[in-house]
C-alpha cells in the first residue's frame, strides 16, 4: 500500500524535523542516521523538494532542511508527495463495483490519521525509539 519511497521519505523529514532551526543536514547525514542507502535518499530529496517540503543550500554547510515548520506538516503531506493522492488504487474505478465503497472508506479513514499526525509528533519517536502510533 504505502511504497518503501513513502516509508523512506517520511524518515529523512522526521530527521530533518528533529534537526529544525539548527541549520542544513548533509544526505549523507541523514542516511547514516535512519538506515536508508544516501544515493536513493538524494533521489527521495529530490521529490520532496518539488513537493516544496524541503529545501537545499550549496556549499560547504549546504544540505537539506525543511521549507515549513515542522508542526505544519502532516504524515499525509509526506506521503501524497510519492504516492499521490490515491492510496488505494481500484481497477476499473469509474465502473460501478457494488465493492468500492469499502476501498472509498478505506481510503477516507486512512487519509484522515495521516492528516492528524504531525512531523512534530514524531520527533519525540525518533529520539526515543518507541512507537507513538498504532494503526
């Protein structure tokens, strides 16, 4: 459902987050720290900064940080950057399936928790390690 890209992306914006108003991180930086390969990080980086989630400096202090406070962007905001806004793709969508409202629903409840959960309330997650949410 939700791509290891997604996975990936929302790790290096919580790491980003937890480094908020401390300047820029290098990809190599947050690589290290969340356990995602630097070279397909540049890429997710890339995708986020379309997204305009994240910004990136030159120079020898450059790298990434976020574009927005941390508390202003949601889980889904990270996720429709790589999965657009369509979680639960259906095949033949426009043709009446007496099923489809199931996908529909899904689709609304899982938007919703996605929507309510904050970067900022994962940063305390990745300090500590612990799960804060369950699905």
């Amino acid at each position: 459902m939700i791509s290891l890209k997604a996975q990936y992306g929302l790790k290096a914006i919580v790491a980003l987050a937890a480094h908020y108003g401390k300047g820029a991180l290098q990809a190599k930086e947050i690589a290290g720290s969340q356990d995602v390969p630097v070279r397909y990080l540049e890429l997710l980086l890339s995708q986020l900064r379309r997204a305009r989630l994240v910004e990136a400096t030159r120079g020898k202090k450059g790298g990434y940080f976020l574009s927005k406070k941390p508390n202003t962007i949601s889980v889904y905001d990270i996720v429709a950057a790589f999965e657009g806004s369509v979680l639960f793709p259906q095949n033949g969508r426009n043709r009446k399936d007496s099923l489809s409202f199931v996908w529909k629903e899904a689709e609304k409840s899982v938007v919703k928790y996605f929507r309510s959960i904050k970067v900022s309330d994962l940063v305390p997650k990745l300090k500590s390690g612990k799960e804060m949410y369950h699905i």
